[in-house]
C-alpha cells in the first residue's frame, strides 16, 4: 500500500492552470513565465523530499541559477492545466541541473522542455561545495507528508 | 532658458512602450502591470528630485506599499507607448500618495488613473515619521541632471 | 453528508504559495502581484460555480477589469502559504464586483484586502448587459466536481 | 557626420533600469526577467532597422520563440542600469537566432548572455519561410529615426 502511494508520488508531475497572468497578446503562455514555472516544480521537488529552500537560506545555503533554458515545442493556452515532470539531471561538487518537461494535462502533448542549472553559494555570493544531506535528499524518493499516507 | 527647459521637464511624463511582456491574451496590457508602471513612474519621480529609494534604504528608511488603487479606462495595446504623469497627491507624518494619469502617446486618450500610497518604514516594518529632507524634496521641481543643462 | 461538503467548500478559499516569482529585493510579495492572486480567486470561485471565462469568451462575453484597489495589512513573504477568500461584493447590470480577503494560513494575520471589478463587453470593447445565467451562477453556491462528491 | 551617427547607433545597446517588480527576495534580477529583457531588446532592434513586429503580424507572420537560454555571470541588482548588446547570431530559412550580452552599466561587468530562436509562422501556427525583406532588414545596420539625422 504504502509503495504503491511513494511510486504514485515519485511519477506525479506538479499541475499548474495557467490564468491570464501567464498569457500574452499571442494568445499564449509568455516564453518567459516557463522559467517561473520551473521554479515552482523544482520547489515542490525538493519538498516532497524534506528540503526547504527557505531552511537552507537560513543556514547560509543560497542557491542562484546559473544557466536555464528551454525548448518551445507547442503553445500554453489560456485555461489549460499544465503537468510539469521534473528531475535531477546532474549533480556536481557546487551545482545541480534540474530537467523538466511540461504537458498540457488533457492532451499529453508535449509543450516545453528545458533545465535549470543551480549552484549553491554562501551569503557573500561565493560557491561552495554542496553539502551531503543535499546530495542526498535530491537523490531521494518524495517523502510524502503525513497527512497523506493512510495509517497502515 | 534655464527656466523653459525645467518647466518642461516638470510636466514631463514618463514614457513606457508596451511590450509582450505587458499583455495578456486579451490582447490587452494586463491589469496588474498598471502598478508596475506605476513604480516605476514615481521612482522617476523621485529620482529627478534627487531622492534615491537605494540611499534611502542604507540610511533605514524603507517605503511599503499600503494602498493601491487602479481605474482602467481604455486599454494599453502591444507597441503603443504610454505617457505617465505623477503628482505627490498628499504627505502625512509618515505617508506620501503618488497619483498618476496614464495616456496613450498618440492619441493622448485615457488608459489608466490611479494611486500608491507608501509610508516610510525602518528595517522592523515599524512605521517612522518622514523626515523633512524627504518631504522637501517630494515637493521639489525636479532637478535636472547636468547633461541635460546647456550651460548659460 | 453533501451538505456538510457543500459548505466546507462555500467556505474554501483559494490558497497560493509565495515563491521567488512573486517577491522583490524588499523580501516581500511584490504589491502588484496581489492582483495576480486575485485574478486566480476570481477564476476559482466561477469555476466552482460553472463558470468558465474560457467558455464566456467563445459565446462572445469578455470581461474587463474596471477598477482594482488593494489594502496592504502585511507582508507576504516567501514560503509562506497564503488563503484567499473571495465572495461578490456586487452586481449590476452590467459589472460584478469581487472582494477577496488574503491570509497568511498559518497565523491567520490579515496580509491583503482588496476588490476588482468587471464589466462584460462584447468583441469590440463594447459594455453589455449581464446575462441571467451569469448573475444566477455568481450567486450560487460552489458546485463541486463529480470527483469531490462521494456517491451517497 | 551620417556615418559617425550611424556607427555609434549600431553599437549603442539598449539600457534598462531594475525596478522592485523586477527582482526577488534573494535582493537580485530574478532569472525569468532577463527573457523580458531580451524581448525588450530585440524588438528595439527591429525597430531600429524599420521592423515592426505589428506590422508583420497584421500581414501574418508571426514570430514564436522556439528555444531561449541564459547564462547568468553575476546578479543584476536594484537601481543598477543594465546595457544589452543584442545580435543577430543565425538566419535560416524559416528562423532567426538572436544573441544578447547584457552589462552593467557603470562597471561595464557582465550580468548575463543568452539567446533566443524565433520561428515564423502563420496565423495557424505553421512555420513558413522568412521572406526576403526581414532577413535583409535584419542584416542591415540600424535607421535612425528622422529625428535623430540632423539634414546635410
């Protein structure tokens, strides 16, 4: 049961609607606003893995984007529910790449797929090396809050 | 000369040309980037004043946002420029009240009125009294920059 | 049962996720993003009611936003989860008006109150009468989707 | 006299003042906005060299971004002025590749360099052939407006 849920997790992409915000006058998501989304998904990434972002700035770990990118397949339409699947492409002593793909929910067709390569500084803007607890949890599986795993 | 040439710069607006960016898939200038031109609007404002929000922050004085208001009459179009006009609308012990009028350049038709009003805070968000160099200079003629001054 | 569902769901607000994207070097939600958020309220509360803007729009309705006003209580900041509840503080002939209540979900403090609101157009920009359907869905309770509903 | 104008218009980048709405709670250019930018400066690009991507749009072509990136060097920061120097890097037969460096302005040290790929198509979304006058126009060194050729 409980494996059944962590696999369900591990595959489930980050759904995100897309409002008039997002859009511009070509009737379509902005190129630029897919950067924002990739934020979104990576955030929601490492917390289902226990990290926080916002924890780790606290301990004077300060993650800046050092290279992103992205290829527009089709368009994002207003209205639309996108599916974004991220992962780990590459982790290195001071950055790791996020990879993402984004779906349009109903269709499965493919709208966009690009990275976002991070490297972790301290206060002062100075790299440094990625700690082991990171490494670790970016490698891990979602752990699910508790709120969703059923009592066994 | 001296003097045409300042009250020409008093009345004159601060021009934004509409970009993607700006719009929405209505085909319109997004409602909520109306507050966005209006911030930049009033650091122009302030900055032909001599009054720069960066010093202002290292000496402690921080301004938060505590109202915002928008009537929209026409809408912004993709490549039209528009021309901000800004007034100190009214100063308080510790508030100042931008208002603006948004016009299409061309046509000089209505886009947009509106307001911010900002009170002056210290680093803990604990609202401060403005000082008396702030309120001149709010309402000061603006200062031109030198290169703008011929020479006598 | 459904009735005990209904008004939990009544009752629902709109909860939104404070990351990067929304904030500015102040180390706050930006003041213009608010009516980013109140755009998705809006949206939600017509689509738990049927409405689609989606749908509207290929029937030739548009809404504009023709006037938005915000009240700043706090900051919102990153991280945080913030709850907005949105009712329709007012309907006329041809506008409707949205009031929404922001929160920061944890404390309950107040961080934002504001309103926005719509007139109905046609295609050409023209302002038109509200048609009965609209003004009884904007009334109505929330319809929640068949997948929220346990059969009986 | 027109060729001194000339070359100096050819290497003049376009500048762009950071404003709250364009930075984060990390105190600096949020990565996204530097795609703005480079929207920003493409189209100054265009227009100085007599291309108007409304007017290509009515006479259906339609540019869509195809592929974007950017390397982030060192962070743009409020209140800072930033240059971008833009390119045209590659023309093929239905896309143009343009190339951006963007600068701060007063220490002259490199923020960000990117690039974006633009497809054109028609009004349904297909890829047709850039015609002969926009890959001439996007070779060619900029027009100044009238305004800015002084007569011979």
């Amino acid at each position: 049961m409980r494996n059944g849920l962590l696999s369900q997790l591990v595959s489930s992409p980050m759904e995100i609607k897309v409002y008039y915000e997002d859009t511009d006058c070509g009737g379509v998501v902005y190129y630029a606003n897919y950067l924002k989304y990739f934020e979104r998904a990576r955030t929601q990434y490492l917390e289902t893995r226990g990290c926080s972002i916002a924890d780790w700035m606290q301990r004077g770990v300060i993650f800046v984007v050092v290279h992103a990118e992205a290829h527009y397949y089709s368009a994002g339409r207003y209205g639309e529910t996108l599916r974004i699947e991220t992962d780990v492409a590459d982790v290195t002593r001071a950055t790791v790449t996020f990879s993402h793909v984004v779906r349009e929910k109903l269709s499965n067709r493919i709208v966009v797929k690009g990275s976002a390569r991070l490297a972790a500084t301290d206060h002062h803007g100075k790299v440094r090396r990625l700690d082991k607890t990171i490494v670790t949890a970016l490698r891990s599986v979602p752990r699910p809050s508790e709120a969703h795993i059923p009592e066994p």
